[in-house]
C-alpha cells in the first residue's frame, strides 16, 4: 500500500472517529442533526479556546469527558458482567 493511502485511511478513521464523538455526546440528536447547529456549537467551543477563558474550558470539558468515559466504562462493564452466566 502507498503511503498517501496509508495516510488517507488514517486521516479518514480520526475523522470518522471525531464524527463518532458528536454523536456518543448526544449533540446530533439534540440539535434535530442540524448541521448549521453543530457546526456552530463547534465555533463557540473553538471561539472559547481561543479566549482567556482557554484554560476554565479545558478543565471543564476534560473533567466532563473523562466522568463519562468512566460512567460509560463502568456501565458496560456491569452490563457485561450482569450478561454472563457466571458473572465476569
């Protein structure tokens, strides 16, 4: 395979990836999957990390995003131990 393919499928699956992040945070079904909408939440959230308020905003939203990987992660978790038979 060459290397701009190479390149190509990574680019695509962080894109992909990202596009998967909107959805998991329920944003597409929130805004009617308007995409002027998201897009402009996105301006704001960009508009803010280039603000003083730079810093506030990372910690909030790291905060916020690893509290609900780790809900996340500890619902499936439950779930699949609650799915098998003999526990995990």
């Amino acid at each position: 395979m060459r290397t701009w393919q190479v390149e190509r499928r990574k680019r695509t699956r962080h894109l992909i990836e990202l596009g998967g992040l909107v959805v998991k945070a329920g944003v597409v079904d929130l805004a009617g999957d308007d995409r002027a909408t998201i897009y402009g939440a996105l301006l704001w959230a960009a508009e803010k990390l280039q603000s003083d308020e730079r810093e506030k905003a990372l910690a909030l939203w790291t905060a916020k995003g690893k509290q609900a990987f780790e809900a996340e992660r500890a619902s499936t978790n439950l779930t699949a131990t609650q799915d098998h038979p003999y526990g995990a």
